[in-house]
DNA sequence: GGATCCCGTTACGTC
DNA sequence: GACGTAACGGGATCCA
C-alpha cells in the first residue's frame, strides 16, 4: 500500500512517521540515467510499513527540500537504498542535499550473497523472497504504447501518475524487505567485506561526482585529424591497392575481399567456424590491404570508442564515468559511460586528460599484484624468493622453464615467461595460451610449443600445479552452504559450476588484488581525504594541490602496499603530471 | 514494403 | 581470466 502526499499538511504528517522511523528505504524516480543530464521528479520512501510517493512538482521547492533534508540528514537514521549511489547523485544535482544518515545498499548485499544471478532489485525478490510485483509491466505497457508517439524528448516523468506511481511505491518497500531478509547472512558471513565494499562504494560516488577533466578543445581536433587518417588510409591504402571500394567496417565483406576476391588463404576460424578477420588473421597476410584494415581498425576504435564518445558525455569539460562494485564475479570494479578503465594507452589520447589548474594529477600503482597473490596463494618458494629479492620474475619464469641463467634470458624469453605468468593466473589452457604468447613475442607460435612451455613450466614450479589441483578439487567438493565454491583470503565467495572449477585460480587471485585495492583505498581516504578521480584495478589517479609533497605521495604509495599479513613485500609505482595524461614522468 | 528495434556475433580497448 | 563499447547483420516487429 501507498500514498501519494499531495499537501503540506500531508508531508507534515509523513515527516513526523519517518523521523520516528529509525529505519527507512529510500529510492529517486529520475528523468533519465545520467545524473548529469537528469532531474528527480518523485521521491519515494518506505518504513517496511508505510509507503509514501512524493512528486516534485507537488511542492514549493523549499517546503520539499526542507522536508528531505529532515529525514536525508538524521544521522541516527539507517538510510537503505538499492544502488544508492545513484539516488545520491540524483539527489544532489536536482536539489543540492546528501545524505547524511548512514547508509546501507541492497545492491551490494545482493552481489555479496550471489554474484552470479542480476542483482536488479525485483528479479531478486522474487527469487530469493518470493514476492512478485507486477506494477513495472504496467510502465513498460504505457512505454511501449506511447513511446513512438514523441520518443525524441522521452522520460519517465511522462507515465501517468495512476501507472508510475503503484510501482514507484513498491520499491522502497522491496528494498527493506530485501534488506531484512538479506542481513542476517551477511552480518554472518560477508561482515568485513560488506563494511569495505559499502566505504568503497562511497568512494566511488565521490570519484564520480569529482569527474575527469577532458580538454575538449583538442578532442575536437584531434577527431578531425583522425577522420582524416583514416579517410587517406581508406583511399590510398586499402582501396588502392584493392582496386575497388567496399566497408572496411563489415567483417563479412573484409572477409569476401581478402579470401574470395584476392584469394589469400584463411588463416584462421572464428568460435563459430567463420574466416576469421580478426587481427591475428590479418597479421598473417603479407599485403598492403591487410595492413591498412588493421590500421584503420585501430584508428577507428580510438576515434568511435573514445574520441567522440568522450565528447558527447563531457559535461563542463569533465566526464562522469559510473562505476560499478556488482558487475563483475570476482569482486572487481567495473566501469562505464565512460569506461575509465579501458582508455587506450595512446598518447595522442592520454594527452586529451587533463588536470585542473593548482592541481597535479598523481598515479600510483600496485607492482604487479597478481603475482605476489600468486605467489602467496601457491607458496611456491622460488617464486616467492624472487618476490622477496626483488628478482624480475618473468625472466626468472623463463629462466626456470628453459633452464637457464636468469642473466642469458633473450627478450623474447622474457616475453614468453611474462606471457606464461599472465596465463597461469587466467588458468588458460594450450590453445589460448600459443595465441597469446604469440602476440606477447611478436611471432606465431604453435600450440604443440606452448604445450610444452606450459608443461615445462609446470614442472618448474610443482607447487603451481599442487595449488591448481588443489583449488579445482576443493571446488569439485559439494559444500554448504553456497554449493561449489571458492573463497578467497577476504572471505569473498565465487560460486562456481564444478565443470568451469578452472576458473577458480583465477577467481583467488583477480578477486584476491580487487580486495586488496579496495582495503587500500578505504585507509587512503580515512587518512587523507583526497580528491578521487580515477580507478583502474591496480592503479588509483588522485588530484592533489600543486604544493603537495613527495612525502606525502609516498605516504599514500605506502597505504597501497603495506600489507603486513601478506607476508611478501609489495611495491608501488608513481607518476605525476600537471598537464595531462600522456605527460606524467616516474617519481621516485 | 520499408523503417526500426533487438540480439547475437565479431572485434578490440584495459588490467 | 575479468570487463565495456561499437559496429554489423539477420530476424522480428511495427507502421502505413
């Protein structure tokens, strides 16, 4: 049941029951998703009894704002929220208030308990609540019939008051029962990692709202410059020599060029038995026409994926990118709109991140942190002997799998060790491993020698090979109570079918580095409030004033990587600039 | 019949 | 291994 408050003296009364409620859900209907480009036009709260829509447009401005403010505000109050993130962007933007009342996510917990299923608040309820509520098909109904009437200037505000606010209600209501049934599990379980997930989460809001200074300036020319790249390469390199002009774009009609017009030999198949166009494929073709797909593949990417789409979603010259703490199985962060995490390294692109003016962009990052949870997951001595002495570890893969002295490692060995490194901790298998080697060496290598690096490498470092079988096997026992499972040293569980129980090296070491990061980041923002901008897994950017020390930087480097209880030491790396990305230079 | 939407596929950027 | 984004292309759907 709900009510919509449509009078002051109406809110009077809901004010006095929900600051008598020292529990309430509370949940923004918006005009879209981006915050940055949205505005809250209903407000809508449940104490798990009592559900209350309140639209904006009902209310005088301050009478509303005041009324938020008394309940948002209470600090003594337990504020739930299902992504609150969002409410709290919204929140802000459209009326200028935060939350100031401690806050839970049903979102967060949801991921805790399953991190395999949506964490979307009504497929949820009915699955692990069973209560179904229709209300949104009745949105949708209304959507999908009026939508192609003006579907240019369309939001949510539009739906009819007797539609949207039934199912507006609904939800504060499921996310407080939600939230009750889901506690006790987690107070019981997931205690310490729900706490730092829920610090990290607020982190990250602040990270969004701080944004990433672009200079649009030179996004703009740098586009032109690359239409035109791209447009020369087109002409002069692919067409040219080609004879003709087709859609580079369209792999099926690269695909029917290359291997039915010019009659070069297929190089390889793709998943579903296609001639493949990929960029392995194409490598293998010695001809200017291949060469130039490649090209203009690259140039594209970086001209669609990143230089225009940054320009579209800058807002003030600063890009709001949402991350993510429930999208990934492992306990990673993800990131989108734009992905933050994912941004070329390009300089020519890099150079379009900017800082700004009295600050200095700063970067640490975590030496490679995979290998140390490698290393301290499968206690294989030589690796962590190397950890400890500070040996270059790729070599000394290299060294040990062909068995040699570490200082007559070639190059491309060293890339060959690295490359094994990397597929050991992503538990791939010999063909996955000979393509991916093959692009870490530069050359084509088969799968019959991956093989035997792989077994090689095996035998290198037995302990590796006792800690996969180890993990597969633990996985392979049915347990209670989440079934197969893994669980790494933070106590985060990955739910895995006993078939994919390859995936669970993987799992302990990814989800093991994600934890570690977000541990790091908490102590880091208790001790220095900085100003967050970015997060790229093992890598964080803060902007700090101009004036700030080197001292102090290491202070920070040393919060990311003192981690007693691990046992091995860890190493940080750091950046600076105080112009843009592609400019940043090593501190040490 | 033609425009539009949806979804699977292919490809590629990061750690 | 873990992601997010863009583009294509075939099939389904909508609309006149």
């Amino acid at each position: 049941m709900y009510y919509n408050i449509k009078t002051s003296d109406e809110l009077t009364h809901v004010q006095q029951i929900l600051i008598n409620s020292s529990k309430i859900a509370y949940d923004t209907e918006t005009t879209g998703l981006k915050w940055y480009r949205s505005k809250v036009f209903l407000h809508s709260f449940s104490n798990g009894e009592d559900n209350f829509v309140i639209r904006v447009a009902n209310f005088n401005k301050s009478v509303l704002e005041n009324f938020l403010r008394s309940i948002l505000e209470d600090k003594n109050k337990l504020i739930i929220g299902q992504n609150i993130k969002f409410d709290r962007h919204h929140l802000r933007h459209t009326h200028g208030i935060e939350i100031l009342g401690q806050i839970c996510d049903t979102m967060l917990m949801s991921h805790l308990m399953d991190e395999n299923t949506t964490t979307s608040l009504k497929p949820r309820c009915k699955a692990v609540l069973g209560i179904a509520m229709d209300e949104k098909e009745a949105v949708d109904g209304w959507l999908k019939e009026n939508i192609g009437a003006n579907k240019e200037k369309w939001d949510f505000s539009l739906v009819p008051e007797h539609i949207m606010d039934p199912y507006a209600g609904n939800d504060p209501w499921l996310c407080i029962k939600l939230y009750d049934h889901y506690l006790p599990s987690i107070e019981k379980h997931f205690r310490q990692l729900y706490e730092t997930d829920m610090k990290v989460f607020d982190i990250l809001y602040k990270m969004e709202k701080n944004g990433l200074p672009v200079d649009l300036p030179y996004l703009k020319s740098f586009q032109a410059i690359l239409e035109e790249r791209i447009e020369k390469n087109k002409k002069e390199n692919i067409f040219f020599n080609f004879g003709a002009e087709f859609d580079v774009d369209s792999p099926m009609e690269v695909a029917e060029v290359l291997y039915k017009k010019m009659k070069f030999p297929v190089p390889k198949l793709t998943d579903k038995g296609v001639n493949s166009t990929d960029d392995e494929a194409l490598g293998q073709i010695d001809h200017p026409v291949p060469k130039g797909i490649q090209q203009h593949r690259s140039m594209s990417k970086l001209l669609t994926t990143y230089v225009i789409s940054l320009q579209e979603q800058a807002v003030n010259g600063l890009v709001h990118p949402d991350y993510s703490l429930t999208r990934t199985r492992t306990g990673r962060l993800s990131c989108s709109d734009p992905n933050a995490q994912n941004l070329a390294k390009n300089d020519e692109l890099r150079r379009a991140f900017t800082v700004d003016p009295g600050e200095e962009m700063w970067f640490w990052d975590q030496s490679q942190i995979e290998m140390v949870g490698f290393a301290m997951y499968s206690k294989d001595s030589k690796m962590i002997n190397a950890i400890k002495t500070g040996v270059d570890l790729h070599a000394m893969t290299a060294a040990e799998v062909l068995n040699k002295p570490v200082d007559q490692i070639t190059k491309e060995e060293r890339a060959m060790g690295k490359g094994t490194n990397f597929a050991m901790i992503y538990g791939v298998g010999k063909a996955k491993l000979a393509r991916y080697l093959s692009e870490y060496v530069g050359r084509k290598i088969e799968d019959t020698e991956a093989a035997g690096f792989k077994g090689k490498y095996l035998n290198a470092f037995p302990m590796v090979y006792a800690f996969q079988r180890q993990v597969m096997s633990v996985i392979q026992m049915y347990r209670e109570p989440w079934g197969h499972f893994v669980k790494n040293k933070f106590g985060r569980v990955r739910r895995i079918e006993s078939q994919k129980a390859y995936t669970g090296v993987n799992h302990l070491i990814q989800g093991w580095a994600a934890d570690m990061m977000k541990a790091a980041m908490v102590k880091i923002e208790e001790k220095f409030h900085p100003k967050w901008v970015q997060n790229i897994h093992d890598a964080i950017r803060l902007d700090l004033p101009v004036n700030t020390t080197v001292e102090i930087a290491r202070d920070i480097g040393k919060l990311l990587t003192d981690f007693p209880e691990v046992e091995l030491p860890i190493k940080y790396t750091m950046e600076r600039s105080q112009t843009n990305w592609a400019e940043v230079k090593e501190v040490r």
